[in-house]
C-alpha cells in the first residue's frame, strides 16, 4: 500500500520506550543471512510482451502459479533466496467475470486498474483466480506451489491486509462456522466494539470524483462503470476518511477494519502491563486467554492461522502501524505458538514505533525505509552523502537484526528508471552496502536483478514502478525468464552482468557466518585519516570466527584509487600481527590485493572501479 503521513493515521499511539538492547527468540536461520525473493505473482511467469494500457487478460496476459516451475524455483534458490514473498495471493477484486465460480462481479467504481489492488482482499479465505489454470481449483494450484516452494528448500510469506477489506468484501469460501466481516455488526451507530467497520449511519457512498482525466477501465464501457456504488450506510474508507465521498487519492477502493479504537482515538481492550516488552511470545498468548478482545482480532487471527494450516510459512503486514500494537501481540504469538518460525515482517514507516511494534507487537521485521533505504536512495541519485550512514545503523543498532533491507519493492520506484537513479548499475554498491551492513534478511525484488526499468502505462498505476494494478508484461524479467527456460537467455550482456553480480553477492550473504557477526564502520576513520577517501565511497568490517571482512563500496561512477586503512583498534581485534595478508573479494574472486600490517594499523591500497564493491576476506 502506498506509504501514509502519520497524521492521517487517526489514534494516538503510545511513544515508545527508549533504545535499549533487549533479547528476542529469533526464527532459526541458515549459516547466513535470510534472504527474501519478492515476486508479484500475477506478472512473474508472464511472456506477454503486448502492454495494452488497461489490457485484458487476454491482450495482455497473465502469470500463474504453475509458471512457477521446478526450474523456475532452482533458479531463484541459486540467489541464496530462504524465502518467496508471493505477493497478491488472497483473492482480491478483480475485473474480469468469474461468476461460473460463484465469484460476483467487481464495480470497476471502486476497483483500482483492471487486474485490482492486491491490498483490497475481498475473500481472504480463497486465492485471486486469476493465477489458476483452473479457478474452480485456485486454492489446490496455490497448495500444490506451496509444496514445489518446500521441496525447493524455500518457505513461502503471503499479505496479510488487516487495516483494511475491500469495498464489497464477501467471503464464499470461509469455513463452515465462520461469520464473514460486517455480517453481525449494528449499522445504526458510527461505532460499537465488535462491529467489523465504522459507519456514517443514514448517509449513502458516493463515488469520488475523478481528476486528472481518470475514467474507470481508461473510459472502457462496462455495465457496472456508472459512476455509483451501492454501499448503505457508509463505512469509512481504509485510510481512515470518514466522508461519504472520499477524495479520489484516498484509499476508496478499501473500507478501514475496527479493531476497538474508538472514533477519537481511546482504546476499547486491555492494553499490554507494563514491561510486556520484555516478555517473550508465550507470555504474551498467555496474557490473551482470558480476555475479551474486539471481533476483528478473532477473525485475523483465524485467517492467520488457517493459511498456516495451508503450508504458508509467515505473513507480510500492510500498514502495520495502522493497527494497535496490542493487537499484533494477540496475533503474533498466537502464530507463534502453532509455528514457532514463522516469518513475521511489518510495514511500519514511523521510527518512533519500531521498538513497540517488535517487542510489544512480536514482529520479526520491519522495513528499514525511511531511514537507511531513503538515504541509500539519494545517495545513488548523486545528492546524498555516506557521511550519513554510520549515524543509521548506530540509531538501530539495538534492534539491527530485525530491521530488513531491500532496494526495490512493489510500492517504490524501479532504480533504473528514470525517475529514480536512470541507471540499474547504480544500485550495485548500495546492494551490497544494504546487503552486508546488518545481520537482518535482505529482500529482493523480482526483476531488480536484470535492471527491469517499471516503463510504461499500463493503466491505473504510475511509470517507474512496476503495475500492481493491471495485466502486464515485466520485459527485463521476461528475458531473464526466456520463455520458461529461466536460463537468461534474452538478457544483453549487461544485464547478465548486473544478475551475476546480485547472485554472488546474495548466494554469498546466504551463507556468511561473518555476516551474522559483529559490525564496525571504517568509513569515518577514513573520511579523516585517508586522502582521496570521499563521501561517496564507504567501509565497514563484519567478522565471526575465522572469517573477517573488509566491505568498501564506490558510489560514484568515476573509479577511486586511495589506500583503505584499519584504526590499531580494529588491528587489535582481528589479532592481526605486523606483516601482509593475503586478500580475496568474495564478489569477483580477484586475489592480488593485499592487507599490510604496520605498527598496529592495516593499509589496503586500492584502485576501485565506478559502482563497484569489495568484500575483502583476509587469509591468514
């Protein structure tokens, strides 16, 4: 979902405690890092290359789950990959008609692009028919991807949206027993506890006004395209509008779920005792059993627990911080309890939360965007420093494990396009600087590692981004995918460079125990002791064991030749003795350069070509 100010957010949260180390129970873990592949299922086995803006399905194409094949998923487990985000699985609104499976018809009124929102679920008891062979059998093809992901040695993560439903939210496939949202809810008051949704009793929901020449289906005709929606009384919209027209750039198409805040921001549950922070996920189940809590908490938890049953192996949050950190306490360790391993990762862009929403709220991970993803952002784009990194990882270091890292994702801008850094290259040093600062998983987005650009209308999305909301082919990914060979055969020469360089470095983050070991920066050490040495270059050690590393990265296209050194301190720590040390860059395998030992301090001397990296491991 598209990043909101936080004073659209309408409750108050509690600011949270300060930084302190703390320790948590951590999902097991290969001998490396976690990495997490992000695919946009419905786009991701598609070799349509047409890109009709506001295409059909059949003039533009479509992925489904069994694109995912064996070799599909060999190859993206050569990329150190330990889990697939399968985005865009619950079924969704969609334009096109299922209804000889039961499935009722979508208003393009209130549905974004044709293919839909991923966010706005409308039957999370089912998967979007769009990506079966089969929709009548969606939820057996999703089965069967689950355990070809399993027998690939990859966990599967799926959303799960719980700030908000889509407008026509009807589950036909709940299980038996099971109350769909809205089904028990009092409409006659703006709010009651175990109501699913808020209302503006005795108003009707009108449809927003369109602006800038937006038409629904890009002016299309379509029997339920009439400008109307029948929704009485009105819900509040998902970001928390309450109008009954909501502005065209809210989240119209998505009704916001009552978690028992009431209208002005008080709480209507029990909230955490103090120190609940420090409790673990056992205590924090214990806790819930004997309390009453909101009906929407009930059912999240239970659609949780149901795609568990399924295989899935954790859950990605949509706007996480939209939603009470009590709770994700009840949810998390309720998941927690029946898989002690599940994969938990949140979307919350407020720093000021963070610490509440990992230690009160049990969540595994947070993105780090507004903090080190913006900054490594401006400074691919030629306007940031690196002088600006060290202050990054030292205001995180205490919860530094739990904060991922990504370059790209569904919601952000494509690096190669021109919108952003108009060159996929540039993300190569912030790649590996993301990659290698922290213990925490790295993310990758689909097509990232060819340089995919996100070009093109396609219809209700935004060029430079890769479309969420209709059918579309992804070009550079579909080289890579060369008809289902998956081999790259398509690629120019410099996108196989660009995806050997991201599966060296991945595949090598996979199983580094240095990565999961101690972390200091040398940058600002240099920035003062090294002559040549700039703000576009950085460095820093990772060491466990054996294995050391000295990681230096050049943002600049320019190629830098200076002499990297180590403080006495550092020397010290590595037990490094006076002499010269062989070295060996894990990316390239280049051996010749060597570490010299003089006096207690190391000198490098180095000739770093433009956006390259490397990751030094000293022999000994």
């Amino acid at each position: 979902m598209k990043k909101l100010s936080i004073l659209l957010i309408f409750w108050a949260f509690s600011a949270c405690q300060s930084p302190q180390k703390q320790e948590t129970e951590q999902p097991a873990s290969p001998k490396g890092k976690l990495v997490v592949y992000q695919v946009f299922t419905r786009l991701f086995g598609n070799t349509n290359t047409t890109n009709k803006a506001w295409g059909t399905i059949e003039e533009n194409g479509v992925g489904k789950f069994n694109d995912f094949t064996d070799r599909a998923l060999d190859e993206i487990k050569s990329m150190g990959v330990t889990h697939i985000w399968y985005t865009g699985i619950p079924h969704h609104d969609v334009i096109r008609d299922y209804t000889a499976c039961g499935i009722s018809n979508d208003d393009p009124d209130v549905v974004k692009g044709r293919a839909g929102s991923p966010y706005a679920i409308k039957d999370y008891y089912n998967v979007d028919p769009d990506l079966a062979v089969d929709p009548a059998k969606r939820i057996e093809e999703f089965e069967a991807l689950i355990d070809r992901t399993h027998q690939h040695g990859m966990k599967v993560v799926i959303d799960i949206v719980p700030n908000h439903v889509a407008r026509n939210y009807q589950s036909i496939s709940r299980p038996e027993g099971v109350s769909d949202f809205g089904d028990k809810d009092d409409t006659s008051v703006e709010y009651a506890r175990d109501n699913n949704f808020y209302y503006i009793p005795g108003e009707v929901f009108k449809v927003p006004e369109s602006k800038n020449g937006y038409l629904p289906l890009g002016g299309e005709k379509h029997p339920l395209a009439d400008g109307k929606f029948d929704e009485y009384p009105v819900k509040w919209t998902g970001n928390g509008s309450r109008k009954t027209q909501p502005d065209f750039y809210d989240w119209y198409e998505t009704v916001k779920v009552n978690y028992g805040v009431r209208p002005d921001g008080s709480y209507d549950f029990d909230v955490l005792p103090e120190g609940f922070d420090k409790k673990d996920y056992r205590e924090h189940f214990e806790f819930w059993q004997d309390k009453d809590v909101p009906d929407s908490w009930k059912k999240f938890r239970d659609i949780a627990l149901f795609w568990l049953d399924k295989g899935v192996d954790g859950f990605r949050y949509d706007m996480a911080e939209m939603v009470p950190v009590e709770f994700w306490s009840y949810m998390n360790s309720a998941i927690k309890m029946k898989n002690k391993e599940a994969f938990l990762l949140a979307e919350v862009y407020n720093p000021a939360l963070y610490r509440d929403y990992i230690f009160k709220g049990k969540m595994d991970y947070l993105y780090d965007k507004v903090e080190l993803y913006d900054t490594l952002k401006h400074i691919m784009q030629g306007h940031g420093s690196t002088d600006h990194l060290p202050a990054i990882y030292n205001g995180l270091a205490d919860i530094e494990h739990h904060m991922l890292h990504f370059l790209e994702n569904h919601d952000e801008q494509r690096i190669a396009s021109a919108l952003f850094a108009g060159k996929a290259e540039k993300g190569k040093p912030a790649m590996v600087v993301s990659t290698c600062m922290s213990t925490s998983p790295t993310m990758l987005y689909f097509g990232q590692n060819v340089g995919e650009r996100g070009d093109g209308d396609m219809g209700f999305g935004d060029e430079s981004r890769t479309s969420i909301f209709d059918y579309c082919g992804v070009p550079a990914h579909q080289r890579w995918m060369n008809n289902g060979k998956f081999d790259g055969g398509q690629l120019s020469p410099a996108e196989k460079d660009l995806n050997d360089c991201y599966k060296t470095l991945l595949s090598f983050s996979a199983h580094s125990e240095a990565l999961l070991g101690a972390y200091k920066e040398i940058h600002s050490y240099n920035r003062e002791n090294t002559e040549g040495y700039t703000d576009k270059l950085f460095s820093f050690v990772r060491w466990k064991g054996d294995e050391q590393l000295i990681i230096v990265s050049n943002f600049e296209e320019a190629e830098h030749a200076f002499q990297l050194r180590m403080d006495g301190e550092t020397v010290a720590t590595w037990s490094l003795e006076d002499g010269t040390y062989r070295l060996v860059d894990q990316l390239s395998g280049k051996e010749d350069l060597r570490l010299v030992v003089k006096k207690g301090q190391g000198y490098i001397d180095l000739v770093l070509p433009g956006l390259e990296s490397y990751i030094l491991k000293v022999k000994k």
